[in-house]
C-alpha cells in the first residue's frame, strides 16, 4: 500500500497526456465513453501549482521522463483556485493543432516552416490534438517504440535504463521525420443530443453539455484524450472529435510525404520520406510498361486533353499495360476509338482513351471499397474496388481493382498525372446486371426465375451486387423436383437464387491460387471460392471453384451496379431445396423413391412448416413396403395405405431438436406420434441429449429445407392399433400374466388410453421355468403387488437406458412404489430381467418383453421419531435426546 501512495503521489507531481492504446479493433473510435472518466478519475488531493514554462515537466516526452526519474517527485503545492486549470478549448471554440514535431520531438530539431506552438496567456503550452502513434505490431524490430505508444508518458529512457532488456535504440516514425507535410482539417457540426449530455474534455473536466463544469480534478493535471489513428504507407491520419456546448467538432491532422517525396513499398516504419525522380507522364508510364496506350492517345490527338488541357488541374490515369492493350487493339482492329489515325476525333462512338483518366489525384489507399470515379468520358464511371490478403500469403496487403480490371502498379507520380497500371482495357458501361442476363441467350431460365421472384428488381438497382449465373444446361443437370420448383418459382426458389447473389462487387482477383477465398451471400452462408494451381505446362488464367461444385466459366462481366460471373452448375443450399430433393442429398433413397412411386411427391414438397421423421434405408429395407416398392411398384401408385403410412412421419408444425418437448402430436395422417427425451449422460441425468418419437430414436435430425425439417429415425413408423390390455390379449405367450392382470383387477388401468405406461411383461415360458424351479415367484401370494412392480408411469423407451455403474445408478418407479435399477449390457436390463424384445407400441403406452420375473421387494418401515416436549420426569439420554 505504501508503494502504491509513492507512486500516485510520483505521478501527482507529472503533468501527464494518457493516451489509450487502441489496436485494429478499434481504429475509428471518436468519443470518449463514461467508462473512461471512471476508469482514470483522479484522487481527491489538492491540484498541483502551475508550471513555469521552462520547467522541466514541460519537455519532450523522454527528457520530461529523464527529468523525474533524476530529480524525483515534485512536491505537492499549496491549494489554488480552479482558475489556473487550464481547459483544453477556448469558449470560442478556436482550436489550434500543435504539430507533433513540437510535442515529442528531440532538443533542437524543428522543421522548416513549422508553426509556432500556442501559448497561453499563462505561458503554458496548449496542446489540443495529442497524436501519438499506434501500433498492433509487438513484433517490431524496437519494442521500445511499442511501448512507449502503448504509454506515452514513459519515455524510450525509462525502459532502456534497465541494462539486460534488450530494448535496443529508440526510433521514430517517419511521420516524425524529415519531407513531411502537414495537412489539418476541421468540421464543426451540431451534436446529437446523446452527445450532448455529457462531453469529456482533455483536461479531465466533466461538462454537462453547457457551460457548467460537473466536477474538476483535485489530483494533478491528469488529461485524458482519445485518438484515432491510421497508418498508410505514405500517410498518417490522426482524427480528433470534441463535443463542447452542444457543438460537435471533427479535428483532422494529416502528415504525408511532401511532393516530390515518397517512401519504397512495405518500408519499415521508420524508414523516411526521400526524395523520388520525377518524370513525364509518358516516360513514367514506359517505366511501368504502359507506353503503348499513351502513345496511342497521344497520336489520335487526345492525350493533352485528358491531361487537363493546361488547365494545370491534377490528374489520375489508368493505363492499361503494353501486353493489355495490344491485345485489345488486335482485337479491335476495325474500331476507329483505337485506331491511331486522326478519323478518330471526328468518330462518333465513346474514347475508350478518356475513360481512362479522371481528375484530382486519386491514391487507392485512400479510395474505399466500391468508390465510384467520374471519368473524364460523360456519364462514364470507374469502380474502385479493394480486397485484403492475409499476410502469410507473402503478399501485398491488398488487391485493387478498377471495374474488376487488377491494377497491377499503383500510386506512380509523374509531372503531369498520378498513373496506376492496368492488366486489361476498360471498357464503357451501359447497362446493369439485370439487362446483361436478358440479352444473354444461355441465360433464358435464369431471367424467367429471377423475374417471377421479384429478384430482378435488386439487379436494376444502383446498390451494388454480384450474382454467379448458371446457363440453361446448369439447370437441365438438376433432378426433376428441384427443377420444377425453380422453373415455377415457387417454395424457396429465392433461396436458391440468394445463394448466387452477394451484396457487393466481388471480382476474380480476389481469389488467390492455392488459397480458399470465403464470401457471404444474402442467406448469410459462406460460399468458398478456390481458384486452382496450373500445372508448369499451363496458360491462361486458373479456373476457379465455388463449394468445389460449380466452375466459373466466363468471369468479371462487369455492370453499371456490379459484376456477372457465368457458372456451370447452380449452387444448391439445404435450407432452399425440396424436401423430396432433400431426402435424395441425404440418402434417404427408400422413403423417396416410395413418395416418387405414390404420386404424391409434389404435395409432400409443396408442405410448409412442418416436421418429417424420415426413416433410414435400413430401417426400411425389410419392411413391406421395400418388397412391393422393388417387386410390384405399380401397385403403390396413388395406394391409400402408403399415403396414410408417408403422412403418418409428417408432423405439424416445424420443430427443431432443440424445441423438442416430451408430448404427444398430431400427425398428417390424423394419429399422433409421441415425443420422448432422454439423458445420456452417466453424471448430469438432467441433460437430455437423445430423442425418440414412437421409440424410434433420432439419429439424424435438423436438416432445414424450404420451410420444414427433416429428422432421420432408426425405425419405421406406425400408427398403433391397440391399448395394452389388448396387446395382452393378442399374443397367447403373455396370458400366464395376462391372468395374474385380471386377479389384480388392473384391467381398467391397461385399457385407459389417458395414461402414458411402460409395462413389462415376462413371456409363459418364464414362469413354466420357475414353477419346475419351485420358486414362489411362479404362483404370488399377492398378484397385486407384483403385477403393479411391473408397470411404470412413464414412457421408457429401449433407447433411454444406458450402461450405468455405481455410484451413477439410475432407476425407474414402479406404480407400486418400488425403485427398479435401468442398466445395459448386452441388452438393456431392468433389475433382475433383461428385455428379450422392446418397444412395442401401443395407444397408451409401450410394452417391454422380458425374460424374468421381477418380484417385489418388502416395504420397509421407517419409524419416525417422536418429538417429545422436554416435561416432568423426562430424562435427556445423549446428545440426540436433546433434539427429540
């Protein structure tokens, strides 16, 4: 405790800028949250006097450092008036940067033409924009620098004066070097009211978005200020927001090699701004091997004009490479817009030339993804877009693209023009998406789906979009059920079609070989794009790959609102398909095929809501149906029995596993199925992690398709036909205990189709048994009682008991009151019997058949003690006759 006063009253005595450490997470954080004022609120202690100007807390970051750790605490200074805190702005709201060079720079360096830093009529000086860089790289060569942006108030000095720790040299950034300009900028908007409520600002005040001040510190002159940051190769932004009288004001500051300076691609960060050669626009372009074009547009007259005219305005090309272009030329030989003659400018079509070159200068660092430039071609437009690649591919950061053109060099000064090179010509755009599908021939069905969906509309859009186009022999590949629902538009034939279409522009280039690129579409399901190796013999460019199914075929057709890419086969989604087509992809061949040849596939797939218990190929292999599907299959055609057999695993409505609860529910066929649920968990017994329906467990389950589910069961379903007692009235090798039923007189019970029982029942042959045994079992003196230790309330199913070992017994309740111990070994077992045959379903209940007799237990009798009022002659005997 007494080093942690040494320290508060050590920082007590520091005027100190904090200044949070914010990595990629958080890169465009502009207000302070009240988490921050709690967080670094002050101590109650008296403020410390002001500085003198020369004092050395005043000094640069690591001499103000050096001069603490030298010289030790300041002592604290008498009380003062709260006048002599000084607030970061003015009431005028007159803001001035200082520029960091003054802040933090070493003694006696300083920047020709550098402003002179505020002073205030006190002499300290203000600094209102604190810029600190920021950094998520631990890695660095320097940790030191990390650290010291990480926590600005200690110096480089004060880790390197630890000998052994290997921090190295500081270094600066080179934002804080030589050839660097500065650029501020300031917007002043109304704040919203949340905004206004309450403002923080840098010098620890609380505000009460007026003029009142809330609470001012009383510890020290601690400020706090948050930044927002970014580091561009050849930038460095620093953004500021402060809300004051309800004002909300944006500051800017903006460091960036001067012109005529630059620093190499991927520099460290310390490497300065140098001095770069510049030359002209065409020898630049050479260099970058895109002198062709430039001397084409220079020789159809044109080239001037798209360099401004001598308006001395600045300018950005794009030039399509050497390679490019006359491949494009030789294409296009006939064209008068590329020819070099002097026709050209009296030719009537657009200048392919002029839509390469827009005004101002346009760095693509600086660029957002889908930046839409203004050409210098009339109603002509450039979309910019930009696509990251993670750093182990050893790439550059980032892939630009100029209406999905690559760009393969970028950022090139020249005396007259910014260039940026192209791998490919751009061409003029006239038409959106939707208009490209409707003039294409191969894409008839696409257009017919996308107008009866109403998707068409989203391709007429400005927003933009990029959409993967199956020709008409894609969809002649689909089985018939999902053919028909997209022809005819219906169900979830927008799924379908959502699964091909993404809400931006996604080009080609942003698929790298060997690498999986994923892209979300508007289901919000990933779509994994893979463009493959070619081989050493191999040229052109490598196809590409979505979900390893469909191949793009023709790439990068790009609209006024996004791009084409035709595709070879459609992108099917689980949640979009038929369930018949579900059932297919899932295997369940025999429950499919029996829909098929009943001639009531369609009506199953046109079903909403609902949930089918689909039985497994072999659950069903053996059963009837199987036989008379593969032998005599005309004879299901439109057969009643297999419709009431299909309906009767149709449930309404939907539910998924994790709705499930234990009742009965109404199927399609008009019976009901019943829902059960079980632990198979030894230690947490409540967790119900297994299903059955009619006993048949669930051992696929929740594969979503156009409204419904689908659940896979081990066993095939049927409706039951009879209550228990007539159960035990239909099979003779039950009426040994069919007979001790009725000497119990529980009838009734068995008949009642209410109740909800698991009767266990021995066959004739165990008792035969255990009368030639002489055991008593055979004959009970009390059939009530064993018969009641053979019925459970409750619906146990085969597929609720699992293998269980002291101390996790498990146990069932007979209506007799007896605890009946569940297991399995080679079959399940209940006590003493081990269940020869299981889950024989009846209207009220199931039936378990066993091959012992489970014979009743005798009741102990617990005898509860009497609580006896201490009272005359009463003697306590021990410590327990104190207590009753």
């Amino acid at each position: 405790m007494l080093r942690l006063w040494a320290c508060l009253l050590l920082l007590g005595a520091i005027h100190i800028q904090g200044v949070p450490f914010y990595g990629d997470f958080m890169p465009h954080l502009t207000h302070p949250l009240p988490l921050h004022r709690n967080l670094f609120a002050p101590l109650p202690m008296a403020p410390l006097a002001p500085l003198e100007p020369h004092d050395p807390m005043h000094a640069q970051a690591s001499q103000r450092m050096a001069s603490v750790w030298n010289n030790g605490p300041a002592p604290l200074a008498p009380q003062l008036h709260s006048s002599h805190l000084l607030p970061l702005f003015n009431s005028g709201f007159d803001t001035e940067f200082v520029p960091l060079e003054h802040q933090q720079s070493p003694q006696g360096r300083q920047e020709a033409g550098a402003t002179v830093p505020v002073q205030t009529p006190s002499g300290v000086e203000q600094k209102p924009f604190n810029v600190d860089t920021i950094t998520t790289d631990v890695n660095s060569p320097n940790p030191a620098i990390f650290f010291q942006q990480s926590f600005p108030f200690f110096g480089n000095e004060f880790f390197n004066s630890f000998g052994g720790f290997g921090f190295g040299a500081a270094q600066e950034p080179w934002w804080k070097g030589p050839n660097v300009c500065t650029e501020k900028e300031e917007d002043e908007t109304v704040a919203t009211e949340t905004e206004a409520e309450e403002t923080v600002d840098t010098f620890g005040q609380e505000r009460d978005g007026v003029t009142n001040v809330v609470r001012s510190p009383l510890f020290g002159q601690f400020q706090f200020s948050v930044n927002s940051c970014a580091e561009k190769p050849n930038k460095h932004v620093c953004t500021k927001i402060v809300n004051q009288n309800g004002k909300k004001k944006t500051l800017t500051l903006t460091r960036q090699c001067c012109y005529g300076y630059g620093r190499p691609r991927n520099a460290d960060f310390a490497t300065p701004c140098e001095k770069i050669d510049i030359k002209d626009v065409e020898a630049t372009a050479s260099d970058m091997g895109a002198k062709q074009f430039l001397e084409s547009a220079r020789s159809a007259g044109e080239l001037a004009e798209m360099l401004g005219g001598g308006s001395g305005k600045k300018v950005t090309l794009f030039v399509p490479n050497d390679a490019a272009f006359l491949e494009y030329r030789g294409h296009h030989q006939q064209e008068n817009n590329v020819e070099d003659s002097k026709s050209e400018a009296s030719n009537s079509k657009p200048s392919i030339y002029k839509l390469h070159a827009v005004l101002g200068e346009v760095q693509l660092e600086d660029v957002p993804n889908e930046k839409l430039l203004q050409t210098e071609l009339p109603d002509q437009k450039i979309r910019i877009n930009s696509y990251q690649l993670p750093a182990a591919l050893n790439l550059e950061p980032y892939r630009y693209a100029a209406n999905c053109v690559p760009i393969e060099k970028h950022d090139k000064l020249s005396e007259q023009a910014l260039v940026h090179t192209l791998g490919g010509v751009l061409k003029p755009l006239t038409k959106n998406i939707m208009d490209i599908i409707r003039e294409r021939a191969d894409m008839s069905i696409m257009r017919t789906v996308l107008e009866k969906t109403n998707l068409s509309a989203m391709l007429e859009d400005d927003k933009p979009v990029t959409i993967f186009v199956p020709t008409d022999a894609a969809f002649d590949k689909l089985e018939p059920h999902l053919r028909r629902a997209l022809k005819e538009g219906r169900g979830c034939a927008s799924n379908i079609l959502k699964n091909h279409l993404l809400d931006l522009t996604f080009c080609s280039l942003a698929t790298v070989p060997g690498a999986k690129t994923t892209a979300y579409n508007l289901l919000g399901e990933p779509l994994l794009l893979n463009r493959t190796q070619l081989a050493a013999n191999q040229t052109g460019p490598a196809p590409i790959y979505i979900n390893n199914l469909a191949k793009i075929i023709e790439a990068d057709i790009m609209g006024t609102n996004g791009v084409l890419h035709v595709i070879d086969t459609i992108l099917p989604t689980e949640s979009a398909l038929p369930m018949t087509s579900l059932m297919s992809q899932k295997n369940l061949t025999i429950f499919q095929r029996l829909l098929e040849a009943s001639g009531y596939d369609d009506q199953f797939d046109d079903l909403d809501n609902v949930t089918i218990f689909a039985p497994t190929d072999k659950a069903l292999q053996n059963t009837e149906w199987a036989r008379l599907l593969k032998e005599q299959p005309q004879l299901l055609d439109h057969n009643l029995d297999l419709l009431e057999f299909l309906n009767y695993h149709v449930v309404k409505p939907m539910i998924k596993t994790c709705d499930l609860s234990e009742k009965s529910l109404p199927t399609v066929a008009g019976s009901s199925v019943r829902l059960n649920l079980y632990s198979t968990h030894a230690l947490f017994s409540d967790v119900m992690n297994r299903a059955t329906v009619n006993c048949a467990r669930l051992v696929h389950f929740d594969d979503e398709s156009c409204g419904s589910v689908l659940h896979q069961v081990d066993r095939a379903l049927a409706p039951p036909k009879n209550n228990m007692l007539k159960l035990l009235e239909a099979n003779p090798n039950y009426s040994k205990f069919l007979e001790l039923v009725r000497k119990a007189n529980l009838t009734q019970l068995l008949s009642n189709n209410s109740r909800s029982l698991t009767l266990l029942v021995p066959k004739n042959d165990v008792f035969e048994e255990l009368s030639e045994s002489g055991e008593g079992a055979a004959k009970p003196s009390d059939p009530v009682a064993l018969v009641k230790t053979h019925i459970v309330e409750d619906v146990v199913c085969c597929a609720g008991i699992i293998p269980t070992n002291w101390p996790f017994v498990r146990s069932i309740e007979s209506i007799s009151g007896q605890h009946l111990r569940i297991t399995r070994d080679r079959r399940p077992k209940i006590e003493n019997a081990g269940v020869t045959k299981c889950d024989l379903v009846a209207t009220n209940g199931i039936l378990h058949e066993i091959n012992d007799i489970i014979v009743p237990r005798p009741q102990r009798q617990q005898q509860r003690p009497q609580l006896i009022p201490p009272g005359a002659g009463y003697q306590p005997q021990g410590n327990f006759d104190v207590f009753f």
